[in-house]
C-alpha cells in the first residue's frame, strides 16, 4: 500500500468515525426542543481573509461558503427543516464595486454547481428558495437561482432559504404594497391592513419565523435582517467569524435556546 492510499484508508475512518460521534451527540441533543428555523447572520468573512492573508477579494467568502456546506449539514442530520441565510444584504451594495462584482460572480457560481447538483440527484432532499429584491439582480442570476428553485421544490429534507438582495425595510414596503393590491382590487375605497395580511407577502412568508438567530464575528445586531420575523427570536451571538463557525459552534447555540425555552415560551404567549 502507498503513501496515497494509506492516507485515502485514513481519512475514510476518520470520516466514519466523525459521522458516528455526531449521530450520538445529535440522539442526545434531540432530547430537547430543536429549532423549527434557525437563521444565520454570516459576519466576518472579509476579517477572516485578512487573518489569514489570504489573497483575492473573495478569498474570505469563498472559505465562507465552505461553512455553508458543513453547517448545512450539520442542520440536515439534527432534524432542523429550515435554514435562512443572510446572503447579500441591499446594504452590501454599498461596498466597492469590484468587491460587489466578485461576491455575486462568486454565488452565481455557486448557484450554478447546486443546479448541476439538483440534476444529478446530489442535493439529497434539499430545497432552496431565494428571497428579496431579486429584480435588482443581473437577468443571468436571477434565471439560474429560479431554475434552481424549480429543480428543488418538491424537495422536503431541509429548506434552505437565501436572502440575496435582502432588507427588512425593503420587505416591508413590498410586503405592504402587495398587501394593497389584493386587498384593494377594484382600486377605489379604504384598505384596513391585518398583520396577517402584511406577513402573507413577506419574502420569506413561505417559511416559518426563526426560532434561533445565530451572528457571527462577535456582533449583536440584526444589520436590517429579519427584525419583523424574528421579534421572538432568540440571538445567539459568537466571537467566531462566520468561516471559522463549526459543529461546536451550532450545538453550543442549540443548547442555548433549550434552556432559554421557559422564557421564549412565556414571550410568546405575552406576544
């Protein structure tokens, strides 16, 4: 046996054995409530390039989406059915346009491999549906991230939403503006708005509200994500930046919010 294939042997046992400390550790963690929708703020990337002197203006993200695959993971083998992800916010606009050019450029590659996957029968039951602005988007994203949509759809394992092009504040204007419009058909007379109505149109209204906020980068705002939907959401904030968040990382975060349940339950009964 050579150098290659001891090490390839090697890595396969490890891996087993990996996956059967989490399965353990997942049957106990199970024991407690699990969050129905857990969100992720996805802060530090740029930090992370820099502590690393990595080169390249998507270095950090390209390690970010890295984090993406395992804690996808992670969540799938927990039982979570919903992720959120905060993606690309309508702030990050706001950024140079040859870092903006690179983080897109980068997604839609990604969005591109996933659909590749999703043909082949690789996604393994999950589903991905993309919310926000996506109008502001180039017409080549938007087409590969609605294809992506469609080859998902029927898919029920773990939902995966991507806020892309994503604010509270834009979301509640369009949420409103949407509500008028059904609710005023003929166009003429007083429109009353319930807050049902404004949340049936929200971009992420096909999913439930977060249970759990996890920041990373050390952070403790929400930076215009979700403030409407995760009123009674517990935060969870991490000094690790969001390509160094790990398996430990998620379960400490879970852990959290079993022992918070008294107070959560107690909240939303108020609310």
């Amino acid at each position: 046996m050579n150098t290659l294939e001891e090490v390839g042997e090697f890595t396969q046992i490890f891996d087993a054995l990996m996956s059967l400390m989490r399965k353990f550790l997942f049957r106990v963690l199970c024991v407690g409530p699990i969050p129905t929708n857990i969100s992720f703020i996805m802060d530090g990337n740029r930090r992370f390039a820099k502590k690393h002197n990595l080169k390249g203006l998507d270095a950090g993200h390209r390690a970010g989406f890295i984090s993406v695959k395992y804690i996808l993971q992670y969540c799938k083998e927990i039982g979570v059915p919903y992720v959120t992800l905060y993606a690309f916010g309508m702030d990050n606009f706001k950024r140079g346009p040859e870092e903006v050019k690179c983080v897109m450029d980068l997604m839609l590659e990604k969005v591109e491999l996933a659909i590749h996957q999703a043909v082949s029968g690789n996604l393994k039951g999950v589903r991905i549906i993309f919310a926000g602005d996506l109008n502001s988007l180039n017409e080549r994203f938007r087409a590969a991230a609605q294809k992506l949509m469609e080859l998902t759809e029927e898919n029920r394992d773990l939902i995966v939403v991507v806020c892309v092009a994503y604010s509270t504040n834009l979301e509640i204007v369009h949420a409103v503006r949407k509500s008028c419009v059904k609710k005023c058909k003929n166009g003429d007379g007083a429109v009353v708005l319930e807050v049902s109505d404004v949340e049936g149109c929200m971009y992420t209204s096909a999913v439930p509200d977060p249970d759990l906020v996890i920041r990373t980068g050390g952070g403790d705002r929400l930076s215009n994500f979700m403030t409407w939907q995760t009123s009674r959401s517990l935060l969870h904030r991490t000094e690790a930046l969001w390509p160094e968040l790990g398996l430990w990382h998620l379960v400490w975060a879970i852990l959290k919010f079993q022992r918070m349940q008294d107070c959560l339950q107690k909240k939303k009964k108020l609310d």
